[in-house]
C-alpha cells in the first residue's frame, strides 16, 4: 500500500509562494533525490501548472554551474519529475503533459485505488487537493519544510481543516530550513 505525504516549503507564518522563497543547493539536492525514489505524486490543477514548468529544457537552466542552483541540478530535477508518473484532480484541465494522467469526476475512488495498488511514496501536491484528502483520510503524514521567512501574506500551507496530527519528528534540511513531520490522523 502507498503512503501519501503532503510536503512543501513553508514560510515561518504558514505560507506556500514559490515565487518569494527557494531552496539553497543543499535542499533542491535533497528534493532531486527525494523524487528520485517516488512512486509518483497527485496534483491539483494549480500546482500541477506550475511544476509543468519542468516539461521541458529552459534557456535559463544554461547558468553557470556556480550559480545558486547548478543547471545540472536543475536538470537532474527536471529528469526525475518527468520520469514518475503524476495524477492531477481538476475539473477545469482538458488534457495534461506527459506521464500524467487527468482523474476524472471520480478522483476520490481513483486515488484510493493508487493508494492500495502502488507501494512506495506517492507525494500530494497542492494545499488545497491536500485539505480535501486529508479530510477524507488519505494522507499519511504532511512535511513542513518551514524556512525562516516571514511573508505576511499568500496561500496558507493548510487550506482547511485538517485531522489531528501527530509529531514525527524533525531535522535540519538543507542550508536553513527544518523538515518537520506529523502523521495524520
């Protein structure tokens, strides 16, 4: 049976924004690995629409190696992410990338299905597809890679309510982040 885990950077006041906060070298190593060894990852629509950004080979991935985030690390990512397959939950998408499939208006029984056939990690992306399926019990534990920004504003890394969560664990991740773990439920 898979293991579905929500995961993302978190600002110091509970929000995701890829656009103000990135990860230093050592934690876009750890993420490249980390999808490396996914069973493959569920997305709503609008985080499945930013990601697809790693379809396809970028002009600006041509940066000096000694650039904050090498472009054969971002190369690497980007091979990881293509090679696992990916779900997306939206009712607006008519069609999706490749390696990815659109669940239809019975996402739900589509994912437990995932969830009971595949073995591994599968990883849930977006916060609001998260809220829906913890909800419905099918997250299993939620990573909080919380960095010390403070944004004052944006999306909220929990969108909902959620189930009581449990303390897993903590470590430092990467330059000046913590991951931090709870299960769910």
């Amino acid at each position: 049976m898979a293991k579905l885990i929500f995961g993302m950077n978190m600002s110091l006041d509970g929000y995701v924004d890829h656009d103000k906060f990135a990860p230093g070298p050592e934690l876009f190593q750890h993420f490249i690995e980390q999808t490396r060894g996914l069973a493959g990852s569920i997305y709503g629509r609008g985080l499945y629409e930013l990601m697809r950004y790693w379809d396809e080979n970028r002009p600006e991935w041509n940066a000096p190696d000694d650039a904050p985030i090498s472009r054969s690390a971002l190369r690497a990512f980007a091979e990881a992410w293509r090679a696992q397959p990916k779900w997306v939950v939206s009712r607006t998408l008519k069609e999706v990338g490749p390696n990815a499939t659109l669940l239809g208006e019975d996402w739900e029984a589509a994912i437990r299905k995932l969830k009971a056939e595949r073995d591994g990690r599968i990883d849930v992306g977006g916060p609001k597809l998260a809220a829906s399926l913890a909800q419905l019990g099918l997250v299993d534990e939620v990573q909080i890679y919380l960095h010390p920004v403070v944004l004052g504003r944006g999306a909220p890394f929990f969108a909902g309510a959620w189930p009581k969560l449990s303390l897993l664990g903590s470590e430092r991740a990467g330059e000046d982040a913590v991951c931090v773990r709870f299960g769910v439920g």
